[in-house]
C-alpha cells in the first residue's frame, strides 16, 4: 500500500510540475537565405514546439526539418535531401535561457531579453546568444527573435556551382505565443 501512494504522489508532483510551464504546439520558424537576382529561398515552419520553464528560465524550442514548407517543391526536396538531410537529421533544437526575465512581471509593453543557449542543427551544437522581443497578451507571452544564423557552423554543404544563388548566412525569425 505505501508503494502505492509513494507513486501516486509522485505521479502527481510530475503533473503539477509540467503545469508550470507555458508551451506553444504552433510557434513560427521563418527563415530566408535569397539574394537578389535569384529565386527567393524562403521557408515555414508553424509547427514549431516551444516550452518555457518559469522556474529555471530554460527555453526549448523544436522544429522538424521536414515541416518546412517552400513555394517550390523541387527547392523543399533539395533542403531536405541534399542540403539539411532530414532523413539523418530530422530536427533542430535551442535549449537555452532567457536572461533576466521573470514571467510573472510580463508586461504589455514589449521589452528585450538576451536568449543564450545551444542550437543544435544537422548534428553539429553552437552556442548562441540572441535578442528576443517578450510581451504579455490576452492569450500569455509573446515571444519573438530575429537572429542570423551561419550554414557553416553546422557544416551544411553549399555546393560551388550554386553558392552565388543562395546567401551565405540565414535571416532566422521566430515567432510563438507561450500559455
């Protein structure tokens, strides 16, 4: 019987912790690597994950290479089979923290924060050190970032014969809104 409610409790605390911590199932991921001249090179994913521990300040934020969408078929086939590899490396993930923010003092007013934390991408970790904009809503938090981030630091492959058509970092957006 006390094996029993030993569990019981501590299946509850496990529910009662996850409770604590705001999540998005549909953040945005935009991301542009075009240059002028050329087709535009544009992608989305809005199936980003997004969770935030208020407690610890920790941001995870998981995106699956394959839910990004172009206009052309035959540029989103090459992303994924020739550039990202999303059979090998099916996702990309942050695991960091927002510094020096408290969810409970969210305001109206929109207010910068510094995420820092590990991006990992095709196999390969960086950390990073990005702006993030926060702001309260009627739905929760609103979090928003726009960061550049460099193919060669994740040793992502441009081919010679078409370096000259693709830009040699990528205009990152994210949005989510955390509840």
């Amino acid at each position: 019987m006390k094996n029993i409610t030993y569990l019981l409790l501590v299946v509850i605390s496990q529910v009662s912790t996850a409770q604590n911590k705001m999540i998005a199932t549909s953040g945005q991921i935009i991301f542009e690597a075009s240059v002028p001249f050329f087709e535009p090179i544009k992608a989305t994913d809005s199936k980003v994950m997004v969770t935030y521990d208020p407690k610890t300040q920790m941001l995870e934020c998981v995106s699956y290479i394959r839910n990004f969408n172009f206009e052309l078929p035959l540029m989103q086939r090459q992303f994924n089979e020739n550039y990202m590899e999303s059979n090998r490396y099916p996702k990309a993930v942050f695991k960091g923290k927002i510094e020096n923010f408290v969810s409970a003092n969210a305001d109206l007013i929109p207010k910068e924060y510094t995420l820092t934390g590990k991006m990992q991408l095709h196999g390969k970790s960086k950390i990073i050190s990005v702006k993030a904009i926060i702001q309260k809503n009627a739905n929760g938090i609103l979090l928003t970032s726009h960061f550049i981030l460099d193919p060669t630091d994740f040793k992502i492959e441009i081919p010679s014969t078409i370096a000259g058509k693709i830009a040699k970092t990528v205009t990152t957006n994210l949005a989510a809104n955390l509840r």
